[in-house]
C-alpha cells in the first residue's frame, strides 16, 4: 500500500501514516503561525482552526455530492467515521478560506502565510516521498492462511483461481468499525460478482468467528483466519479495520483504513474498473 496508508496502532487508538503526518503538519502551522504571529502581535491559532474546519467540510461536502446515491439519509452523510473525504474539496474550501484572510485582515498576512508555508513544506517533506512509492507494484502477499474448515490456501493462489479484482478486509470480532462495516461487505459480495471479497480474520480462532458470523446473521464468502496476523504485516496494517484492493492482475491500487461505508466501498471499487 502507499505508505500514508499503512497503519499503527496505539493501544486501542489506530492512526494511519497519512493522518499522523497531517497533524504534524497542522502542528507545525500552529507554532510557526505563534512565532511569526508574536511578532506582529497578531495571533493566528484561531484562524488556523478555522480553516482546518472549512476544509474538512468542504472534502466532506464534495465527496457526499459525488456518492450521494450510496447514502440511506442524512445522518449517514454526517457520519463521518466512513473517512469519506475527498481532498479537491478540502484543498479549494481551505486555499479559498485561507485567500479571503489574506485579503480581509492584512494585519494577519505575514503569521498566516508563513503558518500555511510552514505546515505545507513539513507535508510536501515528509508525505511527498511516501506518495511517489507506486502501491501498483506491491503484489498481493504469498501469505499462508487458513478456511474456517482448517484448509490451508494462500492470497495469490485465490486470486489466480477466480482471475478478477479482488478486495481483502482485515478485521476482527472485537472490532467495533469491522463489526459495522460486516453488512455493506455482504451487501457488496452479492451485488459484485465480478469481484472477489476475502475476509482475513486476524488472530482469532475458527470457533468464535463462526459464532460471531452465527450471532449476526451474516452470510459472508472466503472468511479466512490468519492467526500470527502475517498478512496484516507484510501489509503494513498494524490496525483495524483495513481494506486492500487489487486489480484483476494481483496488484495493489488502493488502500482504505477505517470503517467503510457503502460510498466510500464504491469510491475503492471504481479503482478496480
């Protein structure tokens, strides 16, 4: 995966690689935006906060204007915990906030550009050779895994046999984002059928995944248990839920951490047409 996608895990907190550096960013914008603005006597902490916000309505706006037909109704369109951004949006809410400061407070001026030129020079620094990795290099893992039913099968060897893109979710029981997600999947693996889904069940055992499926009510395909979390290392995904998707010829084009929704599953499918 790229590496802004690959995940850690800090107790029962996970982070992506992308989102830490975007607060390190953010961080850095906020002290020199104080240093800048201390001299000036004219603090910025305020308007940097606002346009942090402007910005994450306007990728959010965006992305539900694009997947609007995938969401039941409003409450699900302001949930956010789908990650359902679209960066566009944010980029010209928060370029279009940040012009009209400039030109509405020119007290603010030099702490607010050097504040945005700071956060945008540690991003471009620290993300921009992460970003230039090609993730379509990166193959589906030759990792061993096992059915419910104790058969031992690895990733590219399913992959092979079915010929199609296929879409694999790390997730576990006692994962409230995975147990949420569990219904769109099954959902998308009875519309889909020129795409394979494989659940990869990390580190729990076959009895209490079949009583969790049981429980739920969930008829799910290609449930698979990797019981030293092996592909969630050669993955880089240290937490959970994370969903990987490869094209028909094994390779990897798109990573989704987090709780998926109907709309951002769609928005990872259209990678694979």
């Amino acid at each position: 995966m790229h590496g802004l996608n690959q995940s850690i895990a800090i107790g029962p907190l996970g982070l992506s690689i992308g989102q830490l550096l975007i607060m390190l960013a953010f961080g850095i914008a906020l002290l020199a935006g104080a240093l800048i603005g201390r001299r000036h006597r004219t603090p910025t902490t305020d308007t940097l906060f606002t346009l942090l916000l402007v910005a994450l309505v306007g990728a959010r706006l965006l992305f539900v204007a694009r997947y609007w037909g995938s969401y039941e109704g409003p409450l699900s369109m302001l949930d956010i915990r789908d990650g359902g951004f679209d960066p566009l949006g944010g980029l010209l809410a928060g370029l279009g906030y940040a012009a009209w400061r400039l030109w509405k407070a020119p007290r603010q001026r030099a702490a607010l550009s050097g504040a945005l030129l700071a956060g945008a020079f540690t991003w471009g620094l620290t993300a921009g050779p992460l970003l230039l990795l090609e993730s379509q290099s990166r193959p589906i893992p030759d990792v061993a895994l096992a059915t419910l039913e104790g058969h031992i099968i690895d990733q590219p060897a399913l992959a092979e046999r079915d010929g199609q893109p296929m879409v694999i979710n790390l997730w576990a029981t006692w994962c409230p984002p995975c147990r949420r997600e569990m219904p769109v999947f099954e959902q998308a693996q009875q519309e889909e059928s020129d795409i394979t889904f494989v659940f990869v069940n990390q580190s729990e055992d076959a009895t209490l995944v079949n009583r969790f499926l049981d429980h739920e009510s969930l008829t799910l395909d290609n449930v698979l248990l990797d019981a030293r979390n092996a592909l969630g290392d050669a993955t880089g995904a240290m937490a959970m839920p994370t969903t990987l998707y490869y094209n028909a010829e094994g390779r990897l084009v798109d990573t989704h951490f987090g709780e998926l929704s109907r709309a951002t599953l769609t928005r990872g499918l259209e990678r694979l047409r």
